[in-house]
C-alpha cells in the first residue's frame, strides 16, 4: 500500500454521491503535507492530486516550520501546474523563521504566499496546552528546540510594533491572517488590531483546540468581521481522538454558517487524508440535519472569499 492508497481511509471505498457531491468546489485552507521535520503522510503533490480528482478548488499548505511558498513554487514543473487546483501557501510565524518577522512575511506573501499564521508551536498557549500530557500532536523527527514562548503583547499588554508592522502587510498583500494557537486574550487583541490596520481578511484557528476558546466567544469574534475555523480530523478523524459533533454544531450555531470554514488540518502521518475528513464531514453534517447549501458555504465558498482576492 501507498500512503495516499485508499484502503487505509475505509471509507474512501463506499460510494456516497450525495456527499461526493458537496466537495466539489471545496476549498481546505489547513493542510499538513510535506516536507516538514513532522511525518507526513503525503506531499504537496500528492495532497493536489488527491484533491483534485475529487473536485476541489484550492488547497492551502501549511508548515509550522518554513514558508511552503518556495516548495509550491518549485513543484510547478514537476507536475502541480497541470493540475486543475489552486494551491496556496504562507508563513507561520514561529521561531524557525524568526518569530514575529516582517521580512519573513513579506518574502511569502510576495512569492505568491496567501496565508499568515500568528504563533502556533510557540505560542504560550499552545507550549502550555501540550505540556506534561498526550494531546496527539505529532513528535518531530529531527531535534528542535521549543522552549521560546513569542507573544504578541508587550508587558503592558499592548499589541507589539513588529505586530502591526506585519499587519500593514497583510492589509496590503489583502492577504489571509489567521490566528494561530494564540490564546483567548491574544487572538481578541490581534482581531481588532488587525482590523485597525485594514486587515480584511481574518480566520481564527480551531477555537476549542489549544485556544480555548466558548462558543460565545467564537460568535462574538465573529460579528467583529472574522471567520471561524473547525478541523474536520477532530471529529471526524481517528475514533479514539473525536470529539462530539454537538461541539462543532454549538460553534457553527454562534458564529453562523456564513462565517464558519470547515479545513482538515490533516496530513499527519496517522491521520486520515484531507479528503477523506471532508467526504465525511460532509456526511455526518447531512445526517446531522444541516442543509446543502450551508455545507457547501462551509466547505468551500467562505474559504475560497478568504483565500482568493
């Protein structure tokens, strides 16, 4: 078997039209493929492969590590070029590219890069959330140290100049900035910063992962203009890491089908593949009474307002 071989996903092998149906058009804007100090279980190649045949619009590849930017770039003519997807990458702003790096932001965003990633392995609250007990994230295959929280305040819990400095790009470039694995408190002061500096384009990542965030938080983040992200791999993926879909509906319900984008954030070596989480998103969101047209928004068309200009 291959890593993309369907076998290993089950139910990649049973027909669901009336799920099939609704990825076409999608857009995942949270794709884990390689190359990445992580294991992966596929490659950007394989990812735009893979994605493509069922349908979809864009993907987005995301390394906490490097810019992919170059990596996309370079995959052209071996074969991405032909293929009939969007694939986009950006910047995490972690300490492997400098942290809080506006030189590392512009250098994305003007290759072609669509996404910014505030700090996720070093923010404080996600060093805080995996210490001392099993959350599932994967071990890195090479030694890297971890051990520099970035903040994004200073210490009177204003929002830093290099901050902003990096928002004026993004507004410019009318470029994707999301949240990261910020905290409540941090995510809340970059959202109306970032709005100050004429960011349009805002998505906070997986709220009740690492950030912490309610339902009426999330709702309340998004009535200020930004949209609310779900991964698909956390109630949909492995069974012994799901979570409760009454979760997700709870969210979906406070923020709105409008502003709520559906990604994998998958990848992962023992993870199912992006695809696989949507066509089951997809069917478990049908089952769970929601209607077509609010799947598609959220599997597709809010992503794709965000990601294209």
């Amino acid at each position: 078997m291959t890593l993309l071989d369907p076998q290993l996903d089950g139910d990649r092998n049973d027909a669901d039209p009336e799920a099939d149906a609704l990825l076409v058009g999608a857009v995942d804007l949270h794709q884990h493929p390689g190359p990445s100090p992580f294991p992966r279980r596929m490659t950007i190649l394989d990812a735009a492969r893979d994605a493509s045949a069922a349908g979809f619009k864009a993907i987005v590849a995301k390394s906490h590590h490097h810019s992919m930017v170059t990596d996309i770039l370079a995959l052209g003519p071996a074969g991405l070029d032909e293929l009939p997807i969007a694939v986009r990458g950006g910047v995490a702003l972690n300490n492997a590219v400098g942290g809080l790096n506006p030189y590392a932001v512009e250098l994305a965003l003007r290759m072609g890069g669509r996404v910014v990633w505030f700090p996720t392995l070093s923010s404080a609250a996600h060093i805080e959330h995996h210490a001392g007990h099993d959350t599932g994230f994967p071990t890195p295959t090479v030694a890297l140290r971890t051990d520099k929280v970035i903040t994004i305040l200073d210490a009177d819990g204003a929002v830093l100049p290099e901050v902003r400095d990096i928002l004026s790009v993004i507004a410019a470039e009318r470029a994707v900035l999301t949240c990261g694995h910020l905290g409540v408190e941090e995510t809340s002061k970059l959202i109306v910063a970032a709005r100050q500096e004429g960011v349009e384009r805002i998505l906070v990542n997986h709220p009740c992962f690492v950030v912490g965030a309610s339902a009426d938080q999330a709702g309340e983040w998004a009535r200020q203009g930004a949209h609310i992200e779900h991964c698909l791999v956390m109630y949909f993926g492995r069974p012994e890491r799901r979570r409760d879909l009454a979760e997700l509906l709870a969210f979906i319900k406070a923020a709105g089908p409008e502003r709520t984008v559906l990604s994998s954030d998958s990848g992962q070596k023992h993870n199912p593949l992006p695809v696989t989480l949507f066509r089951r998103g997809a069917r478990g969101l049908l089952d769970a009474g929601l209607p077509e047209d609010d799947i598609r928004r959220m599997l597709g068309a809010n992503a794709a307002g965000l990601l294209f200009p």
